[in-house]
C-alpha cells in the first residue's frame, strides 16, 4: 500500500518552486508528480509525493 501526500507552493520564481518541491518532500517520500499553472501573476506548483507504507 502506498502513502500520498500533495504539497502546493505559490509564487513568481519557478525555478525556485520546483527546486522547493524537491527539497522539502517528507523523508522516504518520492516526487511522483509536479503540475505547474500561471495563475493571477504567479507560479503554482502542485507536487504529488508518496511512499511505499511497511505496514
């Protein structure tokens, strides 16, 4: 079974949001999805993460 977790950054600097998607994803979490919309001037970054659960 696997765990998800969506995380959504907002702002002008794209590069800077990706990179920020990467870096702050959970421990053991893996980037499975980054979406990208311009909206109202700035950059929206929606990253789907997950990880296998040991359960």
């Amino acid at each position: 079974m696997s765990e998800r977790v969506w995380e959504v950054f907002h702002g002008e600097n794209l590069d800077r949001l990706v990179d920020r998607a990467h870096t702050e994803a959970p421990l053991e979490f893996q980037i499975e999805h980054v979406e990208v919309t311009f909206i109202h001037g700035e950059y929206v970054v929606t990253a789907i993460q997950s990880r296998e659960r040991s359960d």
